[in-house]
C-alpha cells in the first residue's frame, strides 16, 4: 500500500514537472494562439488548403480531407528508409508521389502544408514511434544534446534542463519541448520549423550550424520527440 | 501565388449593435531599413493603406508603416443598420492592391 503510494506521488511529481512552451508565455501570446480568429497562422493555414487540392495528383487525391491525417503528425521522425521528420515527409511525397521538384528548405509552402497536417493533431499526445534505427538515433540525438558545443561552450541541456524557467536577458528560457511545431514566431514574423528553432538556437552558441536535414538535426529532433512524448501537441504554435 | 486575407467576421450580426472586424493580409511589410545577405539594402514594400468600405461608404481606414509587422492584423469594432456588403481594401508600394468583400449576415 505504502509503495503504491510512493509510486503514485512519484509518477504525480513526475507529470508536473514538464511544461510546454505555450504554458510559460505571457497571457497575451497564450490567447492569440488558443483564438483561431487571431492566429497568426492563419494565412498560412488558408495557403496549405488551397494547396492541399492543387493539380492533378493532389494532396487531396490520395489523402482526402486533411483532418483525415489527425494523428499523423504525431508519430514523427520516423524512419522510412532513413530518418524522416514530417516536413521531410511531405517533400518525399511531393517528389515520389506528385513527380514535382522539392521545394527549398523552409519554403513558405511547404510549412504552410506542414502546419495544416500538424494542425489536425491538435490535442493528441505525442507518441513518437520505436524501433531500432529510432532507438540508435535518439540514442545519438542524447548525446547531441548532452554536448557542450560551440563558442560559448553550452549543451542544450544546460539552458533547457538545468537552467529552465530562468531566464536569458529578458526571455524565459523554456523547457524545449517540441509539441507546437512548427510555431509562428514573433520574431521571425513568420512559420518555422522545428530544424529553423534548432539552428537559431546552435547560432546563438556560436556552434557550426548543421545543413538542413542533416542527420544531427533529425537525431536531435528524434531525442526531442521523446523528450516531449506523451504532451498534448497544439500545433502551429505561436512563440515570442 | 496569390495574395491571400483572413477576415473574421460574426456569424450573426444584429442591428445597431457593434462587432467585431478582423482582418489579416499577407504581406512582408519590408521596411526598407534592412539589408540582405549580399549586403544590399532591401528596397521598402509596405502596404500603406487600409480602407473598410460598408456598401461604398468608408467606415474605417488606417496608414500603416514601417513600425507595423508582416501579415498586418487590424481588428476594429463596426455597428450596421441593415444588411449588406463589406469590402476590404489594401493598397501599397510597388503597385500592391488587394479587395476582398463579405456579405453582413443578420441575425
């Protein structure tokens, strides 16, 4: 009884101790990305629908509506031949499916289309998927962000573990969690995506910044999926 | 591609009481202060101009500048008599032009 006890305070302590980014804003920036109306993804997700049913071999053709795909965004990185995260799943589906040219990285398309998928798994628990390829890239992704790197000598884990809910300058630092990708930030004045907020941040340290889609990138962000497993996702997030 | 707005309006809206108008266009609102990655000064591309027209006649405008942020958000409170049209104007540097209109529904 006493164990059961113990374990139960144990695993209560433990689920409190994780907070998305979107609990530890100001009360401003919470509410314009919980009003739909005020989102300032909005245009973005008009764009993704408009391109969703674009040509002959659309998005649509083959998927249907895009609430279809609620829970999809859910489940990535995956592995797929190689690591795959889910903007790197639209563009191979582009390719191999649509016969069209990938778009550039970071292409307002392309997260405009990312952000629709993710959008219909609002409120679904990030379940990232298991395996041994995933198993060795998260193990890998660990190390990355366990790493002192760059001119300033930090990890990630310094600022995001250690030193969370403090704050740098002015700014809350936050706990890092990946659950509202991709985000529309302030500071961008645009969407980005999860590999964007990576680079920015390994720029902030004065590392050299990973190309895009390479595979430190994917294995980050395959650790940090399951850093976050289990959080309600409310994607397209707005971030300061 | 297309310019594109979002504009909220109230499912239902009854006579002589305010609502809510919300209106978002995509825009960069380049300042004309910045620089590229070449080192070039980008050139200025704001819109600077917003005209709500209710069935013709103007019931709100605003001047915007190089201080407003991409994808400028106006939202602005507006009271109608009777049903009708409303139409959305924004107008900038480099020719830019774009209308939408709505029909006001009444509860």
């Amino acid at each position: 009884m006493r164990a059961w006890l113990l374990l139960v305070v144990a695993l209560v302590a433990h689920a409190d101790e994780r907070r998305s980014g979107r609990d530890t804003m100001s009360p401003a920036l919470r509410t314009l990305q919980a009003d739909d109306a005020q989102h300032p993804a909005q245009l973005a997700l008009a764009l993704g629908r408009e391109l969703w049913r674009e040509g002959a071999r659309s998005c649509a053709s083959c998927h249907g509506e895009p609430e279809k795909l609620r829970g999809a965004a859910t489940r990535y990185p995956a592995w797929d031949h190689g690591l795959v995260d889910l903007p790197g799943r639209i563009q191979r589906c582009r390719v191999r499916h649509q016969g069209q040219l990938a778009w550039p990285p970071e292409a307002e398309p392309l997260l405009a289309l990312t952000a629709l998928v993710a959008q219909q798994s609002r409120g679904l628990p990030l379940t990232p998927p298991r395996g041994p390829e995933l198993d060795a890239a998260a193990k890998r992704g660990r190390s990355l962000y366990m790493t002192r790197t760059g001119a300033l000598n930090l990890s990630c884990a310094q600022c995001h573990d250690e030193r969370a809910s403090l704050r740098l300058g002015g700014s809350l630092i936050p706990q890092g969690h990946v659950d509202d990708y991709p985000v529309y930030r302030l500071e961008w004045q645009a969407l980005g995506s999860l590999q964007r907020r990576l680079r920015g941040c390994l720029n902030g340290v004065r590392a050299r910044v990973p190309e895009w889609d390479s595979a430190e990138l994917l294995e980050l962000e395959t650790y940090l999926a399951r850093r976050s497993a289990g959080m309600a996702m409310q994607p397209p997030g707005v971030r300061p | 591609m297309a310019t594109r707005a979002v504009i909220t309006l109230p499912a239902a809206i009854k006579a002589g009481e305010p609502f809510e108008v919300r209106a978002t266009v995509a825009h960069a609102m380049e300042t004309g202060y910045r620089t590229g990655d070449d080192g070039a000064r980008l050139p200025r591309d704001l819109v600077r101009r917003f005209e709500c027209r209710l069935d013709g006649e103007l019931v709100f405008s605003a001047d915007l500048f190089a201080a407003v942020s991409a994808n400028p958000y106006l939202a602005f409170w507006l009271r109608a008599s009777k049903p009708g049209e409303i139409s959305f104007t924004w107008r900038g540097d480099k020719g830019f032009e774009h209308r939408e209109t709505r029909p006001l529904n009444f509860a």
